[in-house]
C-alpha cells in the first residue's frame, strides 16, 4: 500500500468513524498443519466510539508489517494502537493472531476475549479465539465458537471450513462431512474441502467414494500434494497398490522433501512385493527425518519380510524408543517374537499394544493365540468389545479372537457362531467364483496329460536342492517342514513365493490362467532355464545348505511344470483328513492367497478340486512325490520321521524327533504348534463341531453320522 492510498484511507476512516479494514494474508480455507488459519481483519460494530487519527495511523502500520510477515514490528504498532484507544477491537484481534502465531495461546485467547467483550458480535473475533482453542485442544469450546462466529455471519466460509475440521478432529464425523459440504455451498471450488470431504470418507472406510472426492480437488488444484498423498492411501486400502504408487510419486514430485510420502510410497511397495524398493523408501524418509517413528517401524517390517528378524527387532525398538505409544509395533514386534517361538515375550508386547489401545482388535487376536487362556474378564471385555465395534476390520478379529478363546475354554458351540461371523466378513469382500477355480484346475490336468510328459522326459535341471512341501494348508505341512529343519543338512525356506512369480514372468503377465498354456508351449531349453533360474533364487536363502524347503502349499497346482523343470527334486504331499483340514482353515483367520477359506460350502468343493488334481498327478507319476499322513505321524512319530528322511535321502539325525526345540523362524498359521511335541488331539477334532459343519460335510461328499 502506498502513501497516497494509505492518506485516502485515513480520510475516509475519519469521515466514517470506521476502522481501515485491512486485506487477508492467508488464502481462504487453507490451514498449516491440519490447524486452521485464524483472521487478522475485522470491522468495528457501528455503535463503537471512533478512534482518533493517531490509533487508525497506528493500527494501519499495525496492519502493513503484519502482511508483510513481520510480526514482531505489528504486535509493537498494534499495542501503540491500544495505547492510543484501549478499547480497539480490531486491534486486539489482531494482536491474538499473532500471539497464537508465536505460540502465546493463553496471551492470545486473553486478547481475542477482550475484543469480543468490546464488540459482542465481532465474527472474526469468535473464529480467532476457536482457532486458538482448538490448538489447545479444547475441541468443544472450539466448535461453539466456530458457531457463534456464523450464527453472526451465516456466509463466512472460513469459520464454516474450520468448524468442520474441528468437528473432524472431535472424531464428529457426521457432523464435519454436513459443514464441509456447507463449505462448498459457498464456495464450490474449495479444493481443500473436497479433500477433507474425501478423508472423512476413508475413515468411514467407503473408500470408492473417497477417491472421487480426491479427483475432484485435483481437478480444482493439480499441485495439492496432500490430495494426492490421500489418493494414494486410499488405493492402498483398496489393494491397489501399483496405482497408489502413482499418486505418490506425483505427491513426492510437488514436495521431494516430505519424509511422510516416502513412507507411504515404501508401503505401496512392500504390498507389490518389491521390498528392496521399499526399503529405500523408509530409508529416504529417515534421510529427510531421522527420529520418524513410522519409518522405523515400516523398515522393520520390511526386515521381516526378507526373513531378517533380528535387524526387524532392532528397528521397530528404534521406534519405540522415538515413540513408545505406538500400539501398532507392539504387535508387529510380538508377531516376530511369535514366529520364534518366544511366545511369554510375545504376549507382553501383545498386552502392552492393549494397555495403550484398549480396543486394539488386532492385539487381541495376537493374543488369543500366544496365551493359553482368557480369563472370564478378558472374555467380556471382547464382547462389549464386539458390540461398540463399527468397522469390519475389528469386528473380524474380535469374533476370531473370542472364537480361539471360547474354544480353549471348550466352549464349542459359542465359539463357532464367531467363527462363522468372523469368516462372513471376510467373505463379503472377497472376490471369488468355483466355476472360475473349476476351469483353471481343469486347464492344468487337460495340458499336463500323459502325451505332454511323454515329450519332456529330457527336459529340466537335474539340481537337487528344493525339497517341495505341498498339500492344503493345516494339514499338517508345518510340522513336516520343522522336522526337516531340524536336521542339520536341510534349512527350512518356510512359504515361498518364489516358484510363483517365476512362472508368472515367464507368461509376461500377472494372470496364472496363461500358466498353463505358456509352459506347455516352452521347448526342453525353455524348461531347464526356468528350473535353473528357480534354484539360482533359491540358493540366496542358503548357498552352504544340502537341502532348501519350500512350503508353498498351493504348488500342488504346479506338480507337472515341477516335474519338467525340476524332474530330480523331492516332493512331499501333506496329507490329513478332509473334515479335520476344513475345519482348522475355517478356524484360521486368513489373510492372502486363500481365497476359498471363508465359506464352508466353499472349502468343501475346493478340496475336492484339490483331491482331484492330487490324483491326476498321482496317476501320471506316482514316483515323484512321498505322501506322509499326519495321522500317521502322531501316532508313530519316529517310524514316519525314519520313512521321511530316508525318502530325502537324508541320514537319521536325533534332533528330528525334538523338532519343536529347533530355534527358526517360522512364518505361518502353525508357528505356535510347531513348537510343541507331537500331540493328538487334533485328530478328528471335527466331531465337536458335527452339527454346524453340516454345509462343509454336504460338499465333500461326506455323510453325516448325526
């Protein structure tokens, strides 16, 4: 403002007894930090005695260096103001603002208190004074005020925009999705309220429509990293994570130095499966911040999933340290602490995520499995628990968890129903079709047929390394794979998906419907290659070792590319009876790769679609692979341990019938009974549950003796 407009504007404020009215540094809308931008302009009620020229020239200079940035010169000009008029409402007004912006809150409230004394209907007054009252975190004080500031002026968007973010941080979601669409109803093209519109959507988990909210900001405003950043986690929750990847790198393209995106975009990674990628990512973000709690905590489950626990454990007590109230890696460190069979260790992490969660569902599901009761306590706080549990995500592992603890206490009946409600919400999301699994078992016994392996009898890499473990999961593969582990020519490789992912490269796609297709067309070289590429990897996890398991139970599918690429390697075929398998997989909380798992009707017909591909490779070449009971192993443990090695060509080694004192970690639904001797009572266990399995015994084919 230059001298000429300010002496025009001290004329007219003397002819009109009015304030000048000075012009909004911050933009509409906007906040810093999630907190709202107070207001530093406000007008004098009409009634108000006018000041004299020495206060409007004080409260003008007050006004310039406060636009200018210079807080310090405009806190000293507009306390000459109220040295001139002490009663100057605008003066303390704008005096608030800065206090708060130098983080005197109190001073600040105590200035903005005075001005709404002065002049009760001062609208900007009342938004100030919300604005500091919500950085103290008096939310509900906050919101009134807010209130009291439209009751005043029913068009100020900024009060409007600001009581919706104040009713978002109350968790008063309802509420602030009502004032941010008010937002928009006086100013459409409000890009940050659509972006919160969007993340109140998210925490209400209806995330497809979140992301048309994101859309539309980035319509409005292509530069809004944090729309983007929002997009992308979003689509993580989504299980789109190729795509959130996108929105990320777009965010880091607009902001490189936010340590928080890195994060993010490190997350989207590890869901791809590409951890060496996200470890770079958590590691950027550490460059840019290196007390970022998060990031440790990330880096360490990236750890784990390269099979590094002891670096895993390191990390995530890193991040502890930086932020000990963190309920999330207490149970990411219990979950290692778990898989190494360290379970006393385990708990106390588990019941610490709760002491500081108290509703922390996944924390109880931890727990359900590592202690060897509820009391009659726990189990009621995990039904009220049930009961007050809006999201699918907690209702699912509370029902789990009072379905393992109600069962350990034998209580049959009550625990089941949760099993069922557990599995129906699971279910609901999952996308998956017996008509689809049909063709796709069927492609593979119509292409792996006798004519097919009586042309590859050359073909394939003669190495020995891989020992195979297949079958349906809970029956009993885990065990088999601790026995083998604990002799010392052998290291357990655990659930890899190695095998996998070659085989879908070598189709140039992500569809394992080309599987079949693609290998039957591959000459012998193509073949051999595959095989050596696969031994290659696999040598990573043990270059000294004779002999590498691999648990990947679903390559049951996979036994006739097995047997062109691999034609030397052992394979071992998991075997338990059909109601018992079911059973233990409708009881296990799932997480990937398992898609049939949730529904009994669906269990059943999967199984036999397993049973019948078992038998067409059983048919076509019954030498290649050994089949073990695990009836037969836990009532003769040492004649079928004896039976095991020697089909592995293996020496008899003691240590293998003690193999639940093997120190390994073990990554699966059975790492807690693998830890314990051989025991039976599992064995049909599926007789306690006879009435409810009536669906799972129809689908088998199995009759009833009820």
């Amino acid at each position: 403002m230059n001298r000429a407009q300010r002496r025009h504007l001290q004329k007219q404020s003397k002819k009109s007894g009015k304030s000048p009215r000075e012009m909004r540094p911050q933009a509409s809308g906007k906040t810093v930090k999630g907190k709202p931008q107070g207001e530093v302009t406000a007008t004098l009620q009409e009634n108000s005695q006018p000041p004299g020229q020495e206060a409007v020239a004080a409260l003008q200079q007050g006004i310039s260096f406060h636009q200018a940035g210079q807080l310090e010169l405009a806190s000293q000009w507009y306390q000459k103001t109220l040295t001139f008029h002490p009663t100057h409402a605008v003066a303390l007004n704008n005096l608030g603002g800065i206090l708060r912006a130098q983080g005197k809150l109190d001073e600040a409230m105590a200035s903005c208190q005075k001005a709404i004394a002065i002049e009760p209907g001062y609208s900007m007054a009342y938004f100030n004074l919300a604005v500091i009252l919500q950085e103290k975190g008096w939310l509900d004080q906050s919101i009134l005020n807010f209130q009291k500031a439209l009751a005043i002026k029913p068009d100020y968007h900024d009060a409007q925009f600001n009581l919706g973010g104040a009713y978002k941080a109350a968790g008063q979601l309802e509420k602030a999705f009502l004032s941010f669409r008010k937002t928009l109803a006086l100013k459409p093209n409000n890009p940050g309220a659509y972006n919160n519109l969007g993340l109140i959507l998210h925490q209400l988990g209806r995330w497809d429509e979140a992301i048309k909210y994101f859309q539309k900001t980035l319509a409005l405003q292509p530069s809004h990293y944090k729309a983007y950043n929002n997009y992308g986690i979003t689509l993580l929750a989504l299980k789109r994570p190729a795509e959130a990847i996108d929105k990320f790198q777009r965010a880091i393209t607009i902001r490189p130095d936010n340590h928080e995106i890195f994060n993010k975009l490190g997350l989207a990674f590890l869901g791809l499966k590409k951890t060496n990628k996200a470890i770079a990512c958590f590691q950027k973000a550490l460059s840019i911040k290196p007390n970022y709690a998060e990031a440790w905590h990330q880096l360490g489950i990236a750890m784990a999933d390269e099979e590094k626990p002891d670096e895993a454990i390191r990390y995530f007590k890193k991040s502890i340290v930086i932020d000990p109230n963190n309920h999330n890696v207490y149970n990411a460190l219990g979950d290692i602490l778990t898989n190494q069979g360290k379970l006393d260790e385990a708990t106390r992490n588990y019941q610490k995520a709760i002491t500081i969660k108290s509703d922390d569902s996944l924390a109880y599901y931890n727990l359900s499995r590592t202690r060897k009761q509820f009391t009659p306590a726990m189990i009621d706080a995990l039904q009220a628990l049930i009961g007050k549990s809006t999201t699918d995500y907690d209702q699912i592992h509370f029902n789990f968890a009072l379905g393992k603890s109600l069962e350990k206490l034998e209580r049959h009946t009550e625990a089941f129903q949760h099993y069922l409600e557990g599995n129906r919400l699971v279910r609901k999301d999952i996308r998956f079709s017996l008509t689809d699994e049909t063709k796709y078992f069927e492609s593979f016994m119509a292409t792996f047929d006798k004519f097919f392996f009586e042309s590859q009898r050359e073909s394939g890499h003669p190495d020995t390394t891989p020992i195979f473990i297949v079958g349906m999961p809970r029956s009993g593969s885990s065990l088999i794979e601790q026995i083998l582990s604990s002799h010392p020519e052998v290291h357990g490789g655990g659930e890899l998906p190695l095998l996998n992912e070659i085989l879908l490269a070598g189709t140039s796609s992500e569809d394992p419907r080309l599987i079949p297709r693609t290998f039957s067309r591959m000459d012998s070289k193509g073949l051999t290659e595959t095989g050596i590429r696969y031994v290659s990897q696999l040598r990573k996890l043990a270059p000294t070792a004779r002999f590498i398991t691999d648990k990947r139970l679903l390559n049951f599918m996979h036994l006739g590319i097995l047997r062109c690429i691999l034609p030397k390697a052992r394979i071992i075929h998991s075997q338990r009876a059909s109601e018992d398998t079911c059973l233990s997989i409708f009881r296990t909380k799932f997480t990937n790769g398992s898609n049939f798992a949730f529904d009994l009707k669906e269990i059943g017909h999967y199984y036999r679609l397993y049973a019948r591909i078992m038998a067409h490779w059983r048919e076509l070449f019954p030498e290649t692979f050994y089949e073990v009971s695990y009836e037969s192993l836990t009532q003769n443990q040492e004649k079928e341990t004896r039976r095991l090695l020697d089909y592995c060509g293996l020496e008899w080694h003691a240590g293998c019938l003690d193999f639940h004192k093997t120190e390994r970690t073990v990554q699966t639904a059975s790492n807690i009974q693998v830890r314990q001797p051989i025991y039976q009572s599992s064995v049909k266990g599926w007789k306690r549950y006879e009435k409810q399995l009536q669906p799972l015994l129809e689908a088998l084919g199995v009759h009833s003796s009820s």
